[in-house]
C-alpha cells in the first residue's frame, strides 16, 4: 500500500484540466493523501528530474515544467503506484491507450499532462521531495 507521487503538469493547470485529473482519481478508487499548488524553480526541476540529465530532452523538460504553476500530488490507494501509471497512459500520448489521461489531453510526448513515479523507490524519493512526513494523510485515516 505505498504511496506514488503525481504531478498535473503546467500544461494540465493551464488548460483547467486539474478537475478533470482528480475526478479521474478518485473514480479509480485511488486515494489523494496530499496536494499543494507550487511553481518549480529551474534548481528544483533539474534535481527531480536528474536521472533523465544529459538526454537530449532534459533541458527542454526543465524549461516546460517551470513554466506555470504545477499541482503535485500524493496518491495512495491498492497498488497505486502501478494504477496511477494506469490512469495516465503511456508517456506518447499517440501510443497510450485509450481513455488514458495522456490519451485524451496530451499534446506532445514532451507536454504530456501528468507526472506518475515509476517504481516504489522513486515513489518514496518523489513523494519526499514535495511533501513533509506531517503533510501527507495518514493510511489509517477514514
Ligand atoms: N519526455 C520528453 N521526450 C521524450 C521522453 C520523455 O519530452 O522522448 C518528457 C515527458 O514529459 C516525460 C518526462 O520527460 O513525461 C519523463 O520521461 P520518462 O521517460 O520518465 O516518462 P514518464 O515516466 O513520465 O512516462
Ligand atoms: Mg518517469
């Protein structure tokens, strides 16, 4: 029952799709534990997105995830690192399947909508790099 991390990207927040994004959520069944709105510094996103440093979209990346505000987000729920992925779609948007966040509102590989960690150590470095212990809701909570 680990937690993941989710991000509407600036793309998202900026075309008023954040509702849209939690509605799918919740319709999962999955469980939203913490949420705050911030806006990245070029430090931040090049430090979250280190292990993609030196490809050759990185500092295209960097540049688009610090241009808008962002919404970031601690999901739980059963196995919701793998569900979260789900719901978002494959990282193409032309290639992720049908019904998928970045199905329906992805413009681009790069401006692709949502942010989902990919395993449950990148969860637990993600969800740490946003979120104190005292921000993120308790598993026991109802
Ligand atoms: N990205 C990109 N071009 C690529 C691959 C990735 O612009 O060829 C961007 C895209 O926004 C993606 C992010 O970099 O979501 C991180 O890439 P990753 O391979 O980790 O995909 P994800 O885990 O987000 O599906
Ligand atoms: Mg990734």
């Amino acid at each position: 029952m680990a937690n993941t991390l989710g991000i509407v990207k600036p793309d998202g927040v900026r075309r008023k799709l954040v509702g849209k994004i939690l509605t799918k959520i919740e319709e999962a069944g999955l469980i939203l534990r913490g949420l705050k709105v911030l806006k990245l510094t070029k430090v931040d996103a090049e430090k979250f997105y280190a292990v993609h440093e030196g490809k050759p979209f990185y500092k295209p990346l960097v540049e688009f995830m610090t241009s808008g505000p962002i919404v970031v987000m601690v999901i739980g729920g059963h196995a919701s690192i793998e569900r979260w992925r789900d719901v978002m779609g494959a990282t193409d948007p032309a290639k992720a399947r049908y019904n998928t966040i970045r199905r329906d509102y992805g413009t681009s590989i790069e401006k692709n909508v949502v942010h989902g960690s990919d395993s449950p150590e990148t969860a637990r470095m993600e969800v740490a790099f946003f979120f104190r212990e005292d921000e993120i809701l308790p598993k026991e909570a109802k």
